[in-house]
C-alpha cells in the first residue's frame, strides 16, 4: 500500500476516534443569580423502633464489646458527625401511631413492654424513649424530629408530650420530666403530626386527615424558644389529590407537607429485587423509578404553588430511598438490605434533586440511617460497615445551607432496550466562604462523558475533586471487605478559561471544588 494511502487511513481512523470520544459530551451553564439556600435539613435522617435501626443498631446491649454512651454506640455516633447529620426522625414511621411516649419515660425496669405488630411483631422493651432519643440527638449535635401518634394516640396524649418536652414552667408534665432526671426543656420544634395517615397511620381520606390535622395542631402548642414546625402528612408518591386537599384545607396551618417516594428497582411491591443481584437491565429501571422524585417533586410543588404562592409550606421528602428484597436469610419485618455502588448514584440523584429544588424543598430524611432499608451504617455484633450511601452524605455535606447555583445541563441520554434516561445531573452551590461546589452523577453504567461547564462571571482559579466509584454497579462494603467503595481523590477536572472541564467515568459520582 502507498505511503499517502496509509497516511489516509491512519488520519480517517484517529478522526473516528475523535468522534467516539466526542459523542459523550455534554454541556452546563452554571449561574450566579439567586439567593436561594440549600437548607441543611435536606440532609436528614430518619430512625425508626424498626428491625435493627434502634435496637442492635444505635442502641446496643450493656455487654457490647464497643464504646458506647449509656447504651448509645458512639461510634456510629462519630460517623453520623463527620457528615453532619441535621435531623433525626423517630419513633417512625407507621410505629409512630402505635406509639404512646408515657411508655417509654421513668425507670427503665418498670417501663411496659408492647408488641411492634408492623415490624416483624417482635416485644418492643421501651428502653429507648424519649430521653434516651434526646440524648442521642444530642451526641450527634443534630435536631430532634418527633413523629406524634395521631392513628392510635388522642390530642391529650400527643398535647402533654409537647408539655413534657418544652415547657420551662410549673407543671405535671415538667415535674415528670425534672424526676426523669431532665429539669431543662429541650425545645424540640420539628413536629410530625401523624404519619402515612393515608395507611398504615390510619387508612383516612385527606379530608378527613385535614380535619384531624387542624384538631391536634390546635393543642400542638408553641412554648417560649420552641415554635412547632408541624409537618402533615403528605402524599404518597404521585397522589396529588392528597397534596390538593391538604393545601386547601390545611395550607399555611401546616410548616411542611410530608412527600414519602420509595425507589423499588422491580416497580412492584410483591417482589422489590435484589440489592446486590441485579443486571445492568434492572439497574436502568431502577434508576428510572428514582429519577421519578424529579416529576414528583415538581408536580407536587405546582400544586402547593397555586394555594402557597410565597412557598411558605415546606415540601418534607420524610421518607426516601431504594427499598429491595430483605437480605436472605433475615427477618423479613427487619428491611435489612445490602448497599451497593447503585445505592450511592441513587442517593446523589436524589440529593441532586432536593437541592435543585430547595425553594420549596427545605427537608427532607433518607430512609433509615442504620440496618434499614437504604442505610448509611450497617452493623453486625461490634462491626461496622459505612455504605457507599453514606459516603455520598459526606461528599455532599459541602451544600448545606450554601447559597443554590441554579444549573442547566444539555446532556446525552442513557438508552436500554429503546427506553431514554438522563445520563447525567447535577447540582451546585457557594458557601459562605465564596467555595463553589458542584455534585455530578454519571449513571450511565459504561460510557464516560466529558462536562464542559460554563461558570459565568464566577470567579475561580483552582478546581479539585472527589469522586466515588467501583468497578461493578454490584459491588458492596461488606465486614469483611469494609472498604471497598471510599471516596477517592479527583483529579479529572481542569480548567478552561472560565470553563470547568470534567470527565465523568462511568457510573460515578464526582463532587468538584472551585476556589
Ligand atoms: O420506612 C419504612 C416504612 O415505610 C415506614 O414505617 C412507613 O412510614 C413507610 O411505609
């Protein structure tokens, strides 16, 4: 063959290789114009008296071979302070309307015992209650976010539990609560009035709820430095006749609108999945059923704009995550499930989302923080395994309460068996100390895709980053194996005049720090 020929060939085939490369690009401009606040408290958590969330999770036997305050295992302690968890909700969940708080103050020995008829009907000893709960919040420097029983309890009950915990002044309740050994009041202002009332809280209507709402906000009474932030039960992922009637009938009575969205990978309830045996088939639609709290949280918000304009009423996201099949061999009224890389490209999607939307999103709580469902921890005896969702809570902990960029991205699609999903989203956002931060996901699960984000007038000079990745959607943080998905340092961003250029590997997720 001639010289000039092979020459042809050699420039014909870099070309196409130029063009592959190229195929994967994507756009975002990034803008300096708003003042809105991504609050903290989207970075909630949730526990519940479920499985081993409470007992044999944060709360552990006396003779447990661990550091422990009281029975409170610190070191799961320390770990949910290094992300800086804002928020803890408890009791629950559907518990919360089976519970009655006087069962769980006073002397431990005496408390009664009850059954936990949601949760694998096991004898729940009331060991920990409300103050052991306080002082867990505490340790952690979180706030307290208590579910009052609205299904099973009366207004009294819930009235005098609110008495008990924030009133500073001469009464029954206080005097109960200084013999309990807490004289002080503890403030507590994130109050749910029920939950899942449309369930397992109770089975009622929203008009019915609304009224009820209204009856026990009345005696939800606010005591000096504790004005109630009373949160509704909202609706259950796309009901937005519940949303209409409860704005219309409750509206600006409530703090916030409780939205409770569950990512099943199969989409049915009778056979959720696999956590960990899944092919790149269910992985797309997984990731399908998550990207859903985008439309969700969008449709919801249109409906609560038309009676909230101001957006004064919180959207509270309560209850989220990626609900599966129980681990083999396990309690199936525990949730016990396994975490893997696709849990972590959830809860960035997810958290992308809420950020995105913080002006009316200003809470939200992933469901639960240890040995439930989509869990940050996972314990066994004294290990502890942290998850590649909680890896994903501490590499975002950079937004909270920073100031919302607002992003637009033109983004190639994931395609599987002809059905389309955005490859890639995004957030970003200034802290007060002028740091931008920008959290990418990449779930298209073989391509990387080059970012070319556009930054405006925004003022830079250097960009790092960290990234969370594995080399199989499957792969998992076991006891053994504890840390096989960490966070790794980035270095696949640079600069561009004011242009940030970022590949994202496939199936990843980067946060970028300009200063
Ligand atoms: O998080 C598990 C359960 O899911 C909660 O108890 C309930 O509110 C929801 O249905």
């Amino acid at each position: 063959m001639k010289k000039s020929v092979q020459i042809l060939i050699v420039i014909g085939l870099l070309c196409a290789i130029n063009r592959l490369s190229y195929a994967q690009t994507a756009k975002a401009t990034i803008s300096n114009d708003s003042k809105l606040i991504i609050s903290k408290h989207i970075y909630g958590q949730f526990a519940e008296h479920l499985g081993r969330g409470i007992y044999d999770g944060f709360w552990v036997d006396k003779n447990m071979p661990v550091k422990k305050q009281d029975r409170i295992r610190l070191d799961i302690v320390e770990a949910l302070k290094k992300i800086k968890i804002p928020n803890l909700r408890w009791p629950g969940g559907c518990f919360a309307d089976e519970y009655h708080w006087r069962d769980g103050i006073g002397p431990r020995l005496s408390r009664p015992k009850m059954v936990n008829t949601n949760w694998g009907g096991v004898v729940e000893d009331n060991s920990f209650g409300t103050h052991e709960f306080l002082q867990l919040c505490n340790l952690l420097g979180c706030e307290p976010y208590i579910s009052g029983n609205v299904g099973s309890g009366t207004v009294q009950e819930m009235s005098n539990w609110i008495e008990y915990l924030n009133f500073d002044g001469t009464s029954p309740m206080t005097a109960m609560r200084a013999q309990n050994g807490h004289p002080k009041p503890y403030n507590v202002t994130f109050w749910g009035v029920g939950n899942e009332s449309w369930g397992c809280g109770g089975n009622m209507t929203p008009e019915y709820y609304s009224n009820e709402f209204r009856r026990y906000a009345a005696f939800a009474k606010n005591y000096p430095n504790a004005t109630l932030k009373k949160i509704a039960t909202g609706p259950s992922d796309a009901d937005y006749n519940w949303t209409e009637s409860l704005m219309k009938n409750v509206g600006t009575r409530m703090w916030g609108l409780a939205l409770h969205h569950y990512t099943l990978p199969t989409g049915d309830w009778k056979d959720k999945g696999s956590a960990t045996k899944f092919t790149r088939e269910d992985y797309f639609k997984t990731m399908q059923n998550t990207l859903k709290m985008e439309e969700l949280v969008t449709k919801h918000s249109a409906i609560m704009d038309k009676y909230d304009p101001n957006k004064k009423v919180a959207l509270v996201v309560d209850e989220w995550g990626i609900w599966t099949n129980v681990e083999p061999g396990t309690n199936p009224g525990f949730l016990f499930q396994q975490n893997s890389l696709r849990d972590a490209l959830i809860a960035g999607t997810n958290l992308n989302i809420f950020n995105n939307h913080c002006e009316r999103v200003k809470m939200a709580c992933l469901a639960q923080a240890v040995n439930v469902l989509q869990s940050l921890i996972l314990t066994k005896k004294e290990k502890m395994v942290l998850t590649p969702t909680y890896h994903i809570f501490d590499m975002y902990k950079v937004h909270q309460d920073a100031r919302l960029l607002p992003i637009k991205l033109d983004a190639p699609d994931f395609e599987m068996n002809g059905q389309k999903i955005p490859a890639i989203n995004a957030s970003a956002s200034q802290d007060a100390a002028g740091k931008i931060h920008i959290s990418f996901v990449n779930i298209d699960a073989t391509k990387a895709i080059e970012v070319k984000a556009d930054m405006g007038d925004m003022k830079w000079d250097t960009v790092d980053g960290q990234i969370l990745t594995s080399a199989n959607l499957t792969d998992i943080n076991t006891f053994e194996n504890p840390n096989k998905l960490k966070i790794a340092a980035f270095s696949g961003a640079k600069k561009s005049g004011n242009n940030v250029i970022v590949t994202l590997p496939a199936h990843s997720v980067v946060v970028l720090e300009l200063k």
